[in-house]
C-alpha cells in the first residue's frame, strides 16, 4: 500500500473528466491522482508549487552555507573596501 501526501485524492478517470473543476473544488489543497487505488501524480496549484520550490531553494541554499561555515577555516580574509 502506498502513502498518500495529501487529504484530498480522485480517480484518475474522474479527473480526466474535469481538472479544471477538481482544482478549484481542492481550494489550494495538494490532490491525488489515483490509478488503480495507487497515487500517480500530485495536482498541485501554482501557489502551493511555487512555495514548494521556494522551500526546497531555501533549504539548499542552507545547506550550502552549513557546508561553507564548516570550511572557513581554509578562507582567506579580504578587505572589501580596499577593492
């Protein structure tokens, strides 16, 4: 059995019959496309995508400032204003 990451989910041939009309009855809520009683896809709204990439951006960009403090030792100091 697979998990489901998200509260609302629809068959796949009822939400071939209507995207538009599922996406606006899940008001902004992630849905799960079902094929077969197994999730296929997520339809998601560009609001909830855009913050979803937004998050994972956020998190590399922490992680890659975790990396670099962990490497300031080997950094080499400069004076910005002397540029």
């Amino acid at each position: 059995m697979d998990t489901i990451y998200a509260d609302l989910s629809i068959s796949m041939s009822e939400f071939k019959k209507n995207p538009a009309q599922v996406l606006r009855t899940a008001g902004g809520k992630p849905v799960a496309v079902l094929n077969h009683n197994r999730p296929a896809f997520y339809m998601l709204s560009p609001r909830l995508f855009e913050a979803f990439i937004e998050e994972m951006t956020d998190r590399d960009l922490s992680e890659l400032a975790r990396t670099r403090l962990g490497q300031k030792d080997d950094a080499i100091e400069v004076d910005i204003d002397a540029i």
